[in-house]
C-alpha cells in the first residue's frame, strides 16, 4: 500500500459553498448512532433484551402471584419497562464514555458545532432505542395478557412517563460517560445500582415479600415509585395522589443530571 | 447558528489578510492550581507557514495548542487565529482551524467514508456534496479500497491519514498537527511530511508541534522551541544551528569501552558537561570550533594514544544539539 500525499492543486478544487446549522449537525450526529445501532445489532439487543426480563420473570411467579390473588402480566410489565430504560442508560454511558476516551467528543469541540448538539444527538438516540424497545415490550406484555385498560390518553401518558425516566437517566448516564471517559469500569459500576434498584423494588414482588427491615427503602425508592405509577396509568388509575411522588423523584433527578450532563458535555479540558 | 465559512481560493486568502500573520500570540498564561503551564508565551506564525513548536514533554506545547484551538481559554494574554480573538470570537476560530491531536478522534464504528461525509456534514456541507467530498478524499489520501471498513481496524498510518483527511472537507486557515507522527512507521510519516507541504502550497498555515527535532527541521519555515511555559528560541532551524556555535566532531572508537580511554586522551578538547556523559555512550560528540583543524588535532591525539576508531567526523550542528545548549537538558523525552 501506497502512502502518497493528496496534489497540491487539487486538494480543495471545487468546494461548494457551505452552512453550518445546529439542525443538520445534530441530524447527522444522531444518525450515524442510530445506523450504528441498526447495523451492529444493538438495536437487535434492546427488542430482545425486554423479552428475555419478561420471560425470566412471568414463567417462575405467574402462579405464585395467583395463588396472591395478582395478575402477574399485568403486575410485572411496568418494571419490566423501566428495566428496558435502565439499558438505554447503560449504553448511552458507553457511548459518552468512547466518545470522551477516544477524543471525538474533543474534537467536536474545536469545530464550529453547536455546543449542546452532542449531547442532544446521543440523547436523542438513546430516545431511538428507547421508543423501540419500549414497543417491543409493550407487544410482549400483550403477548402475555398485559392490557392498557385506561383508555388511550392514558396508555399515552405510560409510554410518556416512562420515556422520560429514559431521558433523565440517560442525561446522568452521559454525564458520567463524559467525565469518566471509561467504558468498562462504568459498565460494571453501573451494573450494581441498576441491580438493587430493580430487584429491591416493588416492581417484581410486592413489599410483603420483602424482609420487614428492607421494606421502607423498597416502598419509597424511585423506580418502586415509578413503577407505580406506571402500573397505575396502564390499569387507567391515574390519580394525583398516586403520581406526585413519582413526578417529584423524577423532576429532583431531572434537576440533578441535566445541568450535570450539560456541564460534562460543554466543558473543555 | 447558521454562519457561512469562507472558501476563498488561497490567493484571495492571502490578498484579504494583507500582512497580518495567521497565528499571534502575546503573553499568554494558563495555570492549573500551582501547576504553571504556560508563563508568557508570544510567537507569531505567518500565513502560508509551517511553524514547528518542539520542546519536551510538559513544556507546554499541548496547552498552546488546546489555547488556540479554544478548547483552554487562557488566564491572560492574547491569542488571535486566523484573524480571530480565541476569547471574544471563539466561533471564528473553530470555524478557520482544524486540530488532529496525538490520537486520531474518529467515530470507530463508522467506515473511513462514513466518518468523512459525517465531518462534511458537520462542517456545514449539504448530504450531496458530502459523500462528493468524501470521494474525492479518498481518492487524494489513496484510502479507496480501505474506504468501506470500520475504522477500527486500520492501521495507524490509515487511521491518521482518516483523521487529517477529515480535517480537510472544507478548507481550513490554520492546521494544527500535535504531534502528528508519533507511533507511525517511517513511510507513513513520509507520507503525513509530504501532506505538510502540500498543506503550507495551498497557502495554510500549519503549526506543527513535535518532539522529533528531525521533523521540525525537515518542515518548519521557523522553529520555536518551548520549555517550562515559555519561548527559549526562535528562528529557522539554520540560525537555531548557528546559535550552538559551529560544527561538532563526532568520534566512535573501533571498542566502543574505550570510550573513556578516548576521553582521556583527548584531554581539552572534551567539555567537561560532555565528559560526565559518557557512561553507556557509544560515541563522542566534541564541539570543533575551528572545524577541519580540531579534526586533525584530535586525530593527532587519539593516534598518539593509540586508540583505533571507526569513524570520525565533522558535522554541522543537529537540533539536538541546539535542544541540549539551550535548555541544559536533552530534547525527546
């Protein structure tokens, strides 16, 4: 193989005129995560992922819960969902922290590119796989007999409610990604928490099941709260007095990540 | 933020700026906590000029760099690019330079013509004349047939070639290269050299950080050579040379452990800081002031000493030897 040095006279011939706008920069960021998702199978992942939870779930305690007097489809698929989020974080927190590691996120920097259209593209495109996951595992619940039985305003609000938990961990996720800029120690250090507050949660069991000294952390944590709530707008309940809590969980959170994210986004070193 | 970037031809480039140089910096100070990297650095590079900054590590090359390329805003000072202030008009200077650092930074996941059209895209070009632009590039940086893989898997030499090609989809008015060769093999280097030149053709300044002396003084119109945060010499890679004073007889016995023996016998014709450096050494550099004569001199010497040599020469200064008179300690690392 050759290495030959472009000729002089050629290198910039016939450059059209161009304009750089935040809207195409961040088109063309968010695009190619998304094509890489599609193509290198993540996405592939993120419709599996769901079925594999729900299956590993629903067989084992459907009886169980019966015998409980809980319809356990009905039951599981919130924090089934949620768990479907926590991997959109997962792999965001990836691909901040690659981003960061191999300088591109640096890069981007020194050009003339909005600067927040990085960020807004990687979270635009954990959205992405978000959405398609969460159709995946909506289509799965039903495969089971989950029913959205509140009518559509209300199905809507579930798929809302829990894309935007997506978007307020992932804005976290990123932060960490940018300032860490370490894929592996994060995925691991990521594993634990997503861990304890998916199986310490009311999601899976109710809080009888849990021992009485673990049950006022697994009664009031935030992804028992969320997943409450979304149990509550898919049965169609969906009452002030249920959702508060969650909404301020959600928003504090919110408060946190997202100057956060922004900071570790924006700042230069 | 919808801004246009101009493409003028490089002739019109140079007509517009009249004589203001591409890069100026004044006094310019950068600390982190009690770490002083930077303690007053000015230089100016000129439009269509190759500026090597050689200096070892932590001298402060990088933080230069990172300065003028408005990824470090300075405590004080000023630094303009391109005609812009990199505090008051830092949108101006991202959109006249392009910046490759040590590591290539690329999407690894795309292909080298994926990461190409997406820099077009980025730098404001339409879908279209991106993927033309990447063609064309390619076809310039010979990288056709490695086009479509994922640029993970290129080699280090394809991978640089990627990442300054992607630099280029629009035309830039100042490049900046930090050290652009390190870790590549001597033909790709060659290969980044020729790029240089072709760059400084077209009427672009580059600045050019480096620890291989040789390359500044293959490339550079003019050399600053940093260390400690501040500017210890400048000039073209010749007045460097003329500042250690005349040429240097280079002596390497038959026995390389004779070397002190060699030393010895030599006598006053060794400085005393090159005497305390010979342990391990398998030659002897001596300065010769007086050139062909303190050849003969030490010829006479070592022969009377009976010491047996295979080779002795006289050469002009290196820029290691510029790098070693002026800052007391030898460049590279």
């Amino acid at each position: 193989m050759s290495v030959s040095a472009p000729a002089a006279s050629t290198l910039f011939a016939e450059l059209p005129e161009v304009r750089p706008s935040s809207f195409a920069q961040w088109r063309a960021l968010t695009g190619r995560i998304v094509r890489t998702m599609a193509t290198k199978g993540e996405l592939v992942v993120a419709v599996l992922t769901p079925l594999v939870v729900t299956v590993a779930f629903y067989l084992p305690l459907r009886y169980v819960m019966k015998v409980q007097g809980i319809d356990y489809a009905q039951y599981v698929m919130p924090i089934v969902v949620l768990q479907t989020m926590a991997m959109t974080m997962m792999s965001n927190a990836q691909l901040a922290a690659f981003e960061a590691l191999t300088g591109l996120s640096t890069r981007l920097q020194t050009m003339p590119i909005g600067s927040l259209v990085p960020l807004m593209s990687r979270i635009c495109a954990g959205l992405v796989r978000s959405v398609v996951s969460l159709i995946a595992t909506v289509g799965y619940g039903y495969l089971i007999g989950f029913r959205f039985t509140g009518g559509w305003l209300q199905a809507l609000a579930f798929c809302g409610f829990a894309l935007a938990v997506g978007i307020v961990l992932t804005l976290g996720a990123d932060a960490l990604g940018s300032l860490t800029k370490n894929p592996e120690a994060l995925s691991q250090a990521l594993t634990l928490p997503i861990l304890i507050f998916g199986m310490m949660s009311t999601g899976f069991v109710p809080e009888a099941s849990f021992p009485a000294w673990v049950r006022p952390f697994a009664r009031n944590q935030p992804i028992s709260q969320f997943a409450h709530t979304l149990s509550d707008m898919a049965a169609g309940h969906l009452s002030w007095a249920g959702t508060w809590v969650s909404l301020v969980w959600l928003g504090g959170l919110a408060i946190l990540f997202l100057p956060l994210a922004v900071w570790a986004s924006v700042r230069r070193s | 933020m919808p801004s246009s970037i101009s493409v003028d031809s490089p002739a019109g480039g140079v007509a517009s700026r009249g004589g203001e140089p591409a890069v100026l910096v004044s006094d310019v100070r950068k600390s982190f906590g009690d770490v002083h990297a930077l303690q007053g650095i000015s230089f100016q590079a000129e439009k269509a000029s190759v500026l090597g900054i050689l200096g070892p590590n932590g001298a402060g090359k990088t933080t230069t760099v990172k300065i003028l390329s408005t990824l470090l805003r300075p405590d004080s000072g000023t630094a303009v690019v391109a005609g812009h202030d990199v505090l008051t008009d830092s949108a101006g200077v991202r959109r006249s330079i392009m910046m490759t650092g040590q590591y290539a930074a690329l999407d690894e996941n795309l292909s080298g013509r994926e990461n190409l059209e997406l820099f077009g895209r980025l730098m404001g070009l339409a879908k279209s004349a991106a993927r033309k632009r990447a063609d064309t590039l390619l076809e310039e940086f010979d990288l056709v047939s490695a086009g479509k893989r994922a640029v993970r898997n290129y080699s280090g030499g394809m991978r640089r070639r990627v990442d300054i090609a992607c630099g280029l989809v629009v035309r830039p008015e100042v490049v900046f290269l930090d050290e652009p060769t390190t870790g590549l093999d001597p033909r790709s280097r060659q290969g980044v050299w020729d790029l240089v030149t072709a760059l400084k053709n077209q009427g672009i300044t580059v600045l050019l950080t480096t620890q291989y002396l040789e390359e500044a003084d293959v490339l550079s119109d003019n050399i600053i050579v940093i260390d400690k945060g501040t500017v210890i010499a400048e000039g073209t890679a010749d007045q460097l040379k003329a500042r250690t004073g005349g040429s240097f007889c280079e002596i390497v016995p038959l026995d390389v452990s004779r070397i002190p023996a060699t030393v010895q016998a030599l006598g006053d014709l060794v400085p005393a800081a090159v005497a305390a450096e010979i342990d391990g050494a398998d030659k002897l550099s001596i300065p010769a002031p007086e050139g062909a004569a303190t050849l003969a001199e030490a010829l006479r010497r070592l022969d009377n000493a009976g010491i047996d040599l295979a080779d002795i020469a006289l050469r002009r200064p290196s820029l290691d030897d510029v790098f070693l008179s002026i800052t007391g300690h030898s460049g590279g690392h």
